[in-house]
C-alpha cells in the first residue's frame, strides 16, 4: 500500500513543509478550509488515534504547541482529527487538521536547504 503521507515524510513527494522533527512533520492541506490550514502527522504510518503509542501522542502534542507558538497563535486555532473513512478521514495515515482564521503573517515554509 502506497501512503502519500509517508512518501511526503521521506521526502519522496513535494509539500509546503512547515515544519519536522524526527517523529513528526507539518505540511500545508492541499484544500485549505482557512487561511492557515495545516496538517500535523507522525511521520511513521499510524492510521488511528486509539492505536498510537503514548509517546508519539505525547510528541504530537509538543508538534502543536511548537506549532501555535511559531504563528503566535496560541489561543486562536481549532484541531480536527477524522479517525477513520465513516468520520471523514479521506488519507488513512492519522493527521490533526490545524486550522485558524488568524493571520498568515508568521507563515513560512522550509527552504529546499532545511528539508
């Protein structure tokens, strides 16, 4: 099975990278709902919440913190995870929705030479 989520997470297929770790990555929706519409995913392949392992949790967690601070928008964001096709989920690679309606001013995505 082909996860276009992971193939963005090794680098095989371009995004507008936000920001990564060694166990998480950010990258803009392709069909954003706001102006600021991002998608925090771990970078290994999990589909469901439910299923992940309580440090990954943890480490997703931190992501959105480092998330909200760097677009100073700590009380101005809404986080949406579809767990699954009957919720919604349309990538079967599990990923928060980080959206906001604040402004996109602190926006910027990685350079070529920071991926």
């Amino acid at each position: 099975m082909t996860c276009i989520f992971c193939e963005i997470a090794r680098g095989e297929k371009p995004a507008k990278i936000f920001y990564k770790d060694d166990a998480t990555i950010v990258f803009a929706d392709i069909n954003p709902k706001a102006p600021i519409h991002l998608l925090v995913c771990p970078r290994e392949h999990h589909e469901r919440i439910y299923k992940l392992p309580a440090d990954l949790v943890l480490r997703l967690t931190k992501t959105i913190g480092i998330i909200a601070e760097k677009l100073q928008l700590e009380d101005n964001f809404r986080l949406q995870l579809n767990n699954g096709a009957r919720a919604g989920q349309i990538i079967d690679h599990l990923h928060f929705h980080f959206i906001s309606r604040g402004s996109d001013e602190h926006l910027e995505y990685l350079t070529e030479e920071q991926l």
